[in-house]
C-alpha cells in the first residue's frame, strides 16, 4: 500500500500570520491535530499541532483577565512557534516506510509532496488503521503463530500443508525473533471456523502452534539443523 492511496487531500492549511487563537479555533472546529502553514504562493513552509498549540498557550494559573489573554493570543503568530524543518514523503511512499519515518523521528504526521506542490497529508492514526486491516484482526479469525528456520522452503511448506487442507489464509506477518538468530516467526490468521482443523495440520505437519502469549517460547522453536 501506499501513502498516496489513503492520504488525506482536503487539506486545512493556514497562513504563517495566522494568530494562536485563530489556530486554535479552526483545529477546533475542523477536528483536527496539524495544520500546514503555506505562504501566499502555497508553498509549504511549516506545520502546527495541537501539542504545539497547548505548549504555548498560557498556564491556566496567569493573572491576566480573558481580555487580556485573547488580546496576547492574538498578537502571537503560527509562524512563532512553527516547526519550520517539516520531514515530507512522496505519494510513492509505503505505508511501512510512512510508519518507520514517523517512529524514528517522533512525529506523528507527515505532508505528502509532489515536487514542489503539497497534495496531502497522513497521520499516525492513519497508517495505524492500514496496518490493522492488514493483520485482519477480527472476532471471525484466529491468530496461530509458528516459528520457522530462516530457510529457503520454510514458507512455502508452511503454505502448502494449508493449501491441502483447505484452510484459506486471511492474513501472514513475518518477522525475525531478535533473540534466537536464525529464528522467523510466523503470525497467520485464519478464518475462525478453520481454527481447530489448521492447528491439527500444521501439528500434524510437525509445527508447533501458539495460540496465545507464552513467556518462554523455547518449546515452540524449531530444531536445530
């Protein structure tokens, strides 16, 4: 999948003179957590979020009076407190790629670019739900985890026992277990009603399955060769 597929187009942009109140009010109102700040030529010049907002917004304890507040808020400027150095991706971007970026860096948004031209945004929330779908999570599915050698074949025997027995695979996720080189996890969910009958495969075929959280998953791995 990617970013440009999912990523949100009607964008909320705001001027870099925009006021902290006039901010606050339009994140408000539109029910959103960024808004991108663009100049008169719509070129992206930086972002604003509602963490930013309420980090500069004065302490509830101030002696000033609400005129005298609103009056500051209104003096103070979106492109004051801006995160100018904004990380963009491209519409090519994948969402795993999309979801690293934001992981490594700390943020929780990131403007799409198209050369020069801004032509949308996606967020945390939104590679989050990709990513679940993906999974398949679901009350109708079961969650089956076996541990593989990382070897040329591993997978495929895996399939191959399900595909004889009829068992349709929703989803699969793979990855290495840090703690045990050599060692791939595999996470495969399976339709509900198919549960019991791909247990009895694969533990047939010489797996073993785990189906729920083990502290020690030594007796799940697999041989040494």
């Amino acid at each position: 999948m990617y970013i440009g597929r999912i990523m949100h187009t009607d964008l909320i942009t705001v001027a870099p003179e925009t006021s902290l109140s006039d901010a606050r009010d339009l994140i408000e109102e539109k029910k959103i957590d960024h808004l991108l700040v663009v100049d008169r030529h719509k070129k992206l010049v930086g972002i604003v979020s509602d963490r930013d907002l309420k980090q500069n917004w004065a302490s509830p304890a101030t002696s000033l009076s609400v005129h005298e507040l609103n009056y500051l808020l209104q003096k103070v400027e979106v492109k004051m407190i801006m995160t100018k150095t904004v990380v963009t991706v491209s519409p090519d971007t994948t969402i795993e790629r999309a979801a690293y970026i934001m992981q490594t860096r700390d943020i929780s948004s990131l403007p799409v670019m198209e050369g020069e031209e801004l032509v949308g945004i996606i967020t945390s929330t939104d590679v989050m739900e990709v990513l679940l779908e993906a999974i398949g999570i679901s009350d109708d599915s079961v969650r089956l985890g076996i541990f593989v050698r990382d070897s040329i074949g591993a997978l495929a025997e895996v399939m191959e026992l399900l595909r004889k027995a009829a068992i349709n695979i929703q989803s699969l996720f793979c990855w290495p277990e840090k703690d045990h080189p050599g060692v791939t996890q595999l996470v495969i969910r399976v339709a509900a009603a198919d549960g019991d009958s791909a247990i009895r495969t694969l533990t047939d075929g010489g797996f073993k399955v785990k189906t729920r959280y083990e502290k020690d998953i030594v007796p799940f791995l697999p041989p040494m060769t």
